[in-house]
C-alpha cells in the first residue's frame, strides 16, 4: 500500500510541479490481534466524525458517510457487520458501545497532539 500511495503523490506533484506530502501523514498499519481489538477499533472509526467535530453526538448515527448507520439499522447492507454484532445481544447493545465512549473521544481528540513518540 505504502508504495501505491507514494508513487501517486511522485506523479501529482511532478504534475503539479509541487514537492511535499500530499496527504496528512504517512500510511500506517496496525496489526489487530484480538476480537476484543477489533471491537474497539469499530467504535473508534464509528466515532471518528463525532470526536473530530463533523456532527454532533445526535446526528451520529446517521451520518451518511459513515458505516455505523447500517450497523444500527436492521436493514440490508452491502457492509458485513455480521462478526461485529455477533459480540453483542442487540443492536441497542453495540450503539451503548458506541455512545459509552462519546465524552473520552472528544478528549482523546483534542489532546493527540500532545503525543510524543509515535507508536
């Protein structure tokens, strides 16, 4: 992937005759070892949109531009989200998940830069 991404920023910016990153940062991957992993890792991209100040706490679920509006919905999806939910009793149960952590996500957001090592 790292390769296909810095080919592509190569061509823009000999196009554009620019020099520098294209996007935000580098590409990087992270092994998910565990189911429990996976399942916070769910609730952080599903909570992405709100703790970056897209929408707002009530609009969450159902942000068009997001996968978590057909995790909560009992509707036909081209998402998978069979595994995912599997953990969980109900739909209700996992948008508890999701919600329980609304207030950590904002502070974790607003205090990332003050990271010092990348991990």
């Amino acid at each position: 992937m790292s390769r296909v991404i810095n080919s592509y920023v190569k061509y823009i910016n000999t196009k554009h005759k620019r020099v520098g990153p294209l996007f935000q940062g580098v590409f990087k991957a992270v092994l998910v070892e565990t189911d429990e992993q996976l399942l916070h890792l769910s609730r952080y991209i599903h909570m992405n949109a709100y703790a970056s100040g897209i929408v707002s706490e009530k609009s969450l679920f159902s942000y068009p531009w997001s996968s978590l509006s057909a995790y909560c919905n009992d509707q036909p999806s081209f998402v998978d989200k069979t595994f995912i939910l599997s953990n969980f009793r109900s739909i209700s149960d996992y948008k508890k998940f999701i919600s329980d952590q609304t207030n950590y996500a904002k502070e974790l957001e607003a205090i990332k830069h003050l990271i010092l090592e990348e991990t």
